[in-house]
C-alpha cells in the first residue's frame, strides 16, 4: 500500500499580532504570541518530510519566528513590505522527525520588541502517513 498524503488545517481564522490591536482592523487579536495545539494521527510517519502553509497581511518585518515543536522554522513568516495589502502565500518543509502522533505545537511570536502588527490566516499541515 502506498503512503497517503493527508493535510490538517491548524487555524481557520484570522489571527491578528502585535502590539495595537484597532491597527490592521481585521482578525481576532491575540497581540504578541500566537500558541496552538493540534493532534495528529497515530499513522503520521515522522520519517517523511512535511509542508507547513499559512497566509499572510501586513508583514512588513524581518523578526517573526515560527516555532514548530519547540523548534524554530526558517523560510516562513518572510516579510513582504512592497504588498504590505495583499496576501501573501508562506510555505516551509518541515524537517523529518520534528512531527509526532498526538499533540503537537506552533508557536509564532517576534525576536525582538518590533512588534510589526501583522495577521496570519489559514495555517495548514500537510504531511505523509505510514504505508
């Protein structure tokens, strides 16, 4: 039997961050740290790489972090300064081994007191299951 891509959407909503919440004017505001849990199959196979995909408003900063079980992924959460209105598409492979079955984390934040108001929507994992 082949292994089956399967996907789960970890927020469906807009999340507004930051530090002024009436800035951007759309998105539920969760002002400087987004956190969630999400639970994944017990056929998930950790060994296969993964694809971790939101959207994004505003991001006009290069100081965002995305972390992923505790550990931080790069090449996401790029800033787009020049479509500051527009969304953005963001995508990142997720390393082998960094997903396991049942609960797992993002956390998404800044690296420093720049707190660039930007919104997220629509972060979606897409993963492999075990053959």
């Amino acid at each position: 039997m082949e292994k089956q891509s399967q996907y789960k959407v970890i927020e469906a909503g807009m999340r507004h961050l930051g530090d002024q919440p009436t800035l951007i004017g759309a998105g539920t505001f969760v002002g400087q740290l987004y956190y969630a849990t999400f639970d994944l199959p017990d056929n998930i196979d950790p060994q296969e790489l993964a694809v971790i995909q939101c959207r994004t408003l505003h991001n006009q900063v290069r100081n965002k972090r995305f972390f992923l079980n505790l550990r931080q992924l790069g090449n996401i959460l790029e800033p787009h300064p020049n479509n500051r209105d527009e969304w953005m598409m963001d995508i990142s492979v997720v390393p082998k081994e960094w997903l396991k079955p049942g609960e797992n984390s993002i956390h998404i934040g800044y690296a420093d007191g720049r707190y660039d108001d930007f919104i997220v929507d629509n972060i979606v994992l897409w993963y492999k299951t075990k053959a």
